[in-house]
C-alpha cells in the first residue's frame, strides 16, 4: 500500500500535464483555453478581464486544491508586470495592471506593444477615447496613445 500515494501523484501530474501538449491549440495554456480578453485603459492604469474555459477534469481539482495554480497561470498567460488578480473564478479572472501605460504629462498616456503567452481569439482595448478590436493575436501592436478621461 506504499505505493498507493506515489501513484496517486504520478496520475494527479499525468492529467495535469497532459492537456498542455494534447492540443496544438494556440489560444491554450496548460488546462486554460482562452476565449477572449478586454483591457480597459484609464490614465496609467488597466483592469484587464479574461474569459477562459478549463478542462473538465481539472475544474475539480481547482475547486478542491485551490485557485493558487490557475492565478498563476492566468498572470502568465496576460504576461503583464506590476498585475494583481482583483476577481477570479472558474471561467474568468479580472486583473489591475498598475503603470501599465506611460504618462507623458498633460493628460496624455502610451500603453506601449504589449505580448501575451498565447494567441488572443479576442481582444478589445479601450481607451476614454476609443475602443480597438483585434482578433487571433499574440500582441497588442505597436502601442496606443489616448488621453485622460475628462
């Protein structure tokens, strides 16, 4: 009966592991499929929202082991610096993203080219002036300027 625990964790790792290299599917990391996500520029800061499906063996193990692997892998997946998880369920995450744009002063900003882990199916970014739409990229292109909000 030894062996029981060893094998339980080497089965626990085997589905944990697998999803990430069944599929060559560029909008999947790990257990998490993307389907889209919305940033929402005010001044230098961003709330970005992220719509995902999991694996249906995994949304278990999420529920009875925790969220701590999927908050981490949902940051990597947006790859931004200075982002904090605010909300996080099991089909989306909301994410405040501080200095996420450079101030130039004078109520002008630059949220510069930005690169995710996966291919985005969907991503909207929205300033106080505009809202962008891109569909399957892996990178917000060579930045935005907007204004602040008036």
């Amino acid at each position: 009966m030894r062996w029981a625990a060893p094998v339980i964790v080497l089965m626990l790792l085997a589905v944990l592991a697998a999803p990430a290299f069944a599929n060559d599917d560029s909008a999947r990391y790990s257990y998490i499929s993307i389907e889209n996500v919305s940033i929402n520029l005010a001044e230098e800061h961003a709330v970005v929202t992220v719509d995902y499906t999991i694996d249906d063996g995994i949304s278990l193990l999420v529920m009875l082991l925790g969220k701590s692997d999927l908050r981490r892998k949902v940051l990597e997946v947006l790859d931004f610096e200075n982002a904090r998880v605010q909300r996080l369920d099991l089909n989306r995450a909301v994410v405040i993203v501080s200095n996420a744009s450079d101030d130039y002063g004078g109520g002008t900003y630059w949220f510069p080219k930005h690169t995710f882990t996966v291919q985005i199916p969907d991503l909207t970014v929205t300033t106080p002036q505009e809202t962008r739409r891109f569909t399957h990229v892996r990178e917000v292109p060579g930045g935005i300027g907007y204004f602040a909000a008036t």
